[in-house]
C-alpha cells in the first residue's frame, strides 16, 4: 500500500471539511520515478479539514488545511507487476533539491599583509590627510615592527569571529617561499576543506597586469611578483581569495582567464574558487580620512562597526553621535536582547534577504548556505558594495553578483540602525538603562502577512522568507512566525520548496526539541507540509530523534483528532520503506499507542474521525510491512482482532486502509515464529496457519465491498498466499 507517491502529492486548498464522496477519480498511470503504476486505477481525494492555530494571549489565528490530498492506495506494489525496489528512503521525484550540495567548512586561513609601514609603494601617491588605520590600528602610532604585529594579531582575532574553529597562519611582509610555505601547509593540513587567502597589500605596488601580486625579499630591498598560476597550483581547490589592494580587479582577471584555460584543457573540469576584490582592475581604493585604510576588510571582518561609522555622518542623528560611541555599543553580538546583538541580527535578516531576493537559487544555496565563513563573508561583502561604491570605487566577486547597494531593503537597515542608535548615549551614560528592541521584525512579519493576504504562486515570492527564518529564533516572535510559515506553506507544493531552499529545515527541526505547548500543533502541521514534498526528511528526523515528537503528540488527548491525524501521516512516512525509522518508531512504542487508539474508540466517540482512523492503520501498515520483528509484535497484540472493527466503518479509505494494515501481516514465516514467538527449534505450522486464517477470514470478509478501493486492497493482500 503506498502513501502514495509522496514527494509528487498536491497540497489541499480547502480550508473547510471537503464532503466525503464515493466517487472516484482516474489515478495518474505515471510517476516522477516512473515505477509507481496505478494499481486500484481509482482513487478519491483525502478529506481536507481546517486547522485553528491561536494564542489567546498573542490574538493570532490562522485557518489552513491540515493534511495534503495525497494519491493514496494506487501503488502497483506487488512483484508480480513490477521489478523489485530496495528498501529504503527514497530519492527520487522532488527529492532535497533544496538541500545544500557538498556542505564544506574552512579549515585553514592563510593571513598576508604586505604594509611596509612608513615606506610608500612608487605607484602610491597619497593625500592629505589620508586613510590610515589598519584593522581599525593606527599604524603610526606605536613603532612599525609593533604596528605590524598588532595589526596581524587583531585581523586574526577579526576572522576567528566568523570561523572560531579553523586554523590561522600570519604572514607579516613576507616573501615568496614563505608563502609558498603557509599555502602547501594549510593545503596538506585541510584536506579536502576549503583554505582561505586573504591579501593586504597597501604597502607594496597595484597588481601587474597580468594578476601578479607583490611581496618581499628577506632584505625588504626589492618587491617580488607572485603569479596567481603559482598561488593556485599551492593552495589548490576548494579555495576563497581576500585581495585588498588596488586594482584588485587584475586579479581576478587572471584568476578567471587562469581556470578558463585550465577547464578547457581538462575537458570542463572546474575548480571551486571563490574571489573577492576590493575594487575594478583600473581603479584605486578610496584613501579619504572618512574610511580606514583597508575599508574592504573592514567591511568584511567587522560590519557592524563599518557600517554605522559609515552611516552615523549620514544620519539625521549625527550630531548627537560621535565615532568614539560606536566603539561602546554595549552587549555581545551574540546576545539578541542586547544593542549590538540586536544590530547583527538585523544586519544578517537585510543582507540574507538582499542575497534571496537577486540571486538564482542556487548560487544563493552555494554563497550563503554551504559554508559558515563564506556566508558570513559574503553577507558582509554586500556591505562592502554599499559603502565603497559612494567612494566611487566598486568591489568584485567571482562568482559575480548583480548590484546591490542600491536594494530598498538597505532603507530598512538604516531605519532599523537609527532607531538603535538613538538610544546608545543613554545605554553609555547609563548601564542600568533598559534596552529597547527596534520594532523591525515586527514589521516585516507585518509585511508577511500582507503578502499571503494577497499573493499567490503567479506573483512575486515573499521578500521576507529570510527574515521569517531568523524569527524563528526569537521566542517572543516564534510563534507568529510559524503560524505564518504554515499559511505560506498552505499555499502548495512550490511555497514548501521556496521555504526549504531559503533553509528553514534545519531551523523547524531544532524546534522539535522544544516542550512549548502552543507551538505542537502549527510544527506538526508544518512537518505534514514538509514530508509530503520531500520524503528524504524521514533520515533527519530520526537521526535527531524527531519521531518521538510525532508520537508524543499522537498519543496526546489534548489535540483533536484531525491534528493527531497529522502526526499519523508524519510517521507514516518516517518508516515507509526506511528500517531504521521503522526500528526508531518500535522502540518508541508506536505500535502499542497507535493500537490502544484504534481499539479504545466507541462508534460514535471523537477518536473515530476517519482521516485519523485511516492514517493510524496506514501508519501501522507502513511500520511492519517487510519487517518481520513488527509483525510479530503486532500479532502478539491482537492487530487482526482490532481492525475487525474497522473493516465495518462507512468510510471507504478507512476500510482499505484497514485492510492494507492486516495484509502486510501476512508475510511473517516459519522462522519469525520460531525465533520470537517460540524457544525451539521446530516451526510451529499450526500457529502459523492459525494466525494467517485468521487475517485471511477479516480480509475476505471485505471481498464484495462496494468500494474499488477496498478490493484492490484485498487483491494485493491475497496475492501471495495465493488465496485469489
């Protein structure tokens, strides 16, 4: 019995109870994974029912249909008719596109500054006054030996916030073999993780035209060019490039020429090489005392400070706001009930919606969601095209993105930054002084919520998707925000995929692990949405222990019946052809609740609603079908004797249903009662037979049944007994 081809089923509309109908519809004779063919040839549509979500405190409610109509019953299952498929998750059909490919981390950092501190490159003429600070250092203000160390110390203080758990290498003013040294070092040591670059070079000459980059000799009497052909071959691939210099462009230029040629020669091979260049191959970067020396950087390693020092002279505020305020923004970036945590949370929801809203999926998913560090570096870089283009100098990627330093989102950050910052000279003067949190959130999940009111699969995607995700990191927006999610995710299979790819999985998995109460029923709805399209996800959540949520809330007397009926379906779908679900939900005791649910229901009682009736043996059947241990329990608990009941039930889907349950019984042999019902070594036939007539007479007892449905089920039940 198939739950139907999951990860192809069409999500309900219907935001009422649909009227339960014995007429059927034509099943679909194909699939995605052309090996699902109708068998039953008929089927109908699962009932849909309205699902409530509300806080009597929050005031928020929300009407959506519950479950998909999913092509249930109308898989050709049996060998007879098809090749036999391996047990197991499935991947095929729209399976974990949305996943990232090949997550990565980097390993290994190489740090290069080549500043020559009090001695000017012949290329360089610089104004005055003029762009000093290194790292937000003054070189000139401690001995230059000093300046250099320090300034070499802090950069990598700057990155270890970004990526704590990598190695650092320094070089300060170094010359070609000691480059050499560190790039085959960081590349022996990270393996196959990525290895990150990163070149200052303010104190030596602009790049040649053909990509070359300066160091040093030991005596510091001559510049040394370094072919980018040589730094490639060291640091190999996966690789991120840093170059903050002047006409950084050149070498991007030759990097890109570099791998062109490389690629045709190998026959398309590409390597995975990420650039990022302050600025265009024939331009200078900015030297105005407004900016730090290495504003590139600055933008890169510490964005938040770049950005309001950048903004406080544009701000209608930047009479009451002086630099030195800035540096004593109170609390920790890490801490969102605190000012600077609160600044890094809206910075990183603008920058991450800016990144969703211009770039294909999936060179978002590769930038912002394979690797930490080059996310964080990428978001930041969106800063960097922002404040370095009103210097008139204009930074460059490979990959290329489009513009962005013009996107509307960034009025929001500023409104969001200036309503923060009107409160820093109380938070300075005071410590005491309460924190109040800018209403931005707020109002993006606002603009949200306008937008399901109005939009729809033809229109534009939410811009806010982004912003939703982070939400779902605060408690006091948590709830909203997932009663909204699950209205978005409502609107069909396309919203669930866009959701997905934004990466909101890992975030709503985390969330099984919470015990809020108000948030069970609009999580299992959303995991409802989330399985019905991806199937693949039954391996995370066992992995992370999720399946014990869903049955929790299955066996859970509080939530209505259709709610519990969701959680059915998730499960159903958690051990559908997957053994490790399968022995994950046994040792959690799902056989024992969902039969103590099946048998403890009057006639006429609530626990009877037909879609958590039919989704509970559905279940069941899913759980022990080809798993001999299964059945067993299952006939040691009287399964055949409780869905007698069932098999009587007006609902068509709830009898076919019951019977696809008792017939995946049929299928325990001589051994299994032998090994777990008896301690001999003979097989007991007569039990055997005694167990498989017993399901045999329940199952014929539905032979006739007017429905199609039913005796297709029955057919498939008996065909390997040869009954028929």
């Amino acid at each position: 019995m198939a739950l139907g081809d999951l990860m192809a089923s069409r999500f309900s509309q219907s935001s009422s109870l649909a009227v339960v109908s014995n007429h059927y519809d034509e099943c679909a004779s194909t699939h995605a994974d052309d090996d699902a063919v109708d068998l039953a040839s008929q089927q109908r549509d699962s009932e849909a029912a309205s699902s409530s979500y509300g806080n009597a405190g929050a005031g928020i409610t929300t009407s959506m249909a519950y479950l998909p109509q999913t092509i249930v019953l109308c898989e050709l299952r049996h060998e007879a008719f098809e090749v036999s498929v391996p047990t197991g998750p499935s991947d095929s059909g729209i399976v974990s596109k949305w996943r990232p490919k090949d997550r990565m981390k980097t390993g290994y950092v190489a740090l290069v500054l080549c500043l020559n501190i009090s001695v000017d490159p012949p290329d360089v003429i610089k104004i005055s006054p003029c762009a000093r600070m290194e790292c937000w250092i003054d070189p000139f203000s401690m001995v230059p030996s000093k300046a250099l160390d320090t300034i070499g110390k802090t950069l990598n203080l700057q990155y270890e916030r970004w990526q704590p758990r990598a190695r650092y290498k320094v070089q300060l003013d170094p010359t070609v073999e000691e480059v050499k040294k560190v790039c085959n070092t960081c590349r022996k040591y990270a393996k196959s993780e990525r290895v990150l670059f990163h070149y200052n070079g303010h104190g030596v000459p602009k790049p040649t035209p053909n990509g070359e980059i300066w160091l040093f000799n030991k005596s510091y009497t001559q510049y040394i060019p370094l072919p980018v052909s040589d730094l490639d071959s060291w640091l190999k691939t996966p690789s991120i490039y840093v170059f903050d210099c002047s006409a950084a462009g050149m070498i991007v230029n030759a990097f890109i020429e570099l791998h062109d040629l490389n690629a045709s020669a190998s026959s398309g091979a590409t390597r995975d090489c990420i650039l990022l260049a302050a600025c265009e191959a024939h331009e200078t970067l900015p030297q105005s005392p407004e900016f730090p020396a290495d504003v590139f950087t600055s933008c890169l390693t510490t964005p938040i400070k770049m950005a309001l020092r950048w903004f406080c002279t544009r701000s209608l505020l930047h009479d009451s706001l002086a630099y030195s305020l800035i540096d004593k923004i109170p609390g920790r970036q890490n801490d969102r009930k605190t000012l600077l945590g609160e600044l890094n949370w809206i910075f990183t929801a603008v920058t991450d919606t800016i990144a969703w809203n211009v770039l294909p999926h999936d060179l978002f998913q590769r930038l912002f969601r394979q690797d930490l560090l080059v996310a964080s570096l990428f978001r930041n870089f969106l800063l960097a095209e922002r404040i370095m283009r009103s210097a008139n100098c204009s930074p460059v990627s490979h990959p290329m993105l489009p513009p962005t330093h013009q996107h509307h989102m960034w009025d929001a950050w500023d409104m969001a930054a200036e309503i923060c910052l009107s409160q820093l000279p109380t938070l300075v003067e005071d410590p005491n002084a309460e924190f109040q949190p800018s209403p931005f959130f707020t109002e993006q999940l606002m603009a949200f919520e306008v937008w399901l009111d109005h939009g729809s699969k033809e229109k534009k995607p939410p811009e806010q998707l982004p912003i939703v995700l982070q939400v779902l990191l605060s408690q006091c927006h948590r709830f909203k925000a997932l009663v909204l999610l699950g209205r978005f995710l409502d609107m069909g299979p396309w919203a669930v995929d866009l959701a997905l790819s934004v990466g909101i999985f890992p975030y709503v998995l985390k969330l099984l692990q919470t015990t809020t109460p108000e948030l069970r029923h609009i999580l299992v709805f959303i995991w409802t949405k989330i399985l019905a399209l991806d199937k693949s996800c039954q391996v995370d959540l066992v992995k992370d222990g999720g399946h014990t949520y869903f049955i929790r809330f299955l066996d859970s007397l509080e939530a209505y019946p259709e709610q519990r009926a969701m959680a059915a379906f998730v499960l159903a779908v958690i051990v559908d052809g997957h053994r490790r679900g399968q022995e994950a939900c046994i040792e959690a005791g799902l056989i024992h609740v969902c039969l103590k649910h099946l048998q403890g229901s009057p006639p006429n009682d609530g626990q009877s609603e037909p879609l958590f009736l039919q989704w509970v043996s559905l279940c069941l059947g899913k759980l022990w079908e080809d798993f001999t241990e299964a059945q067993i329990m299952g006939l040691q608990a009287d399964a055949p004797g409780i869905y007698v009941p069932l098999l009587s039930e007006p609902q068509p889907e709830v009898r076919a249903s019951a019977v696809f349950a008792l017939g995946t019984l049929l299928d325990v042999g001589c051994d299994a009662f032998r090994d777990g019902a008896r301690g001999d070594d003979d097989c007991d036939d007569d039990e055997k037979a005694k167990a498989e007539n017993s399901i045999i007479k329940s199952i014929l007892s539905v032979a006739s049944d007017g429905s199609p449905l039913v005796r297709a089920e029955v057919a498939v039940g008996m065909y390997d007994l040869n009954v028929l």
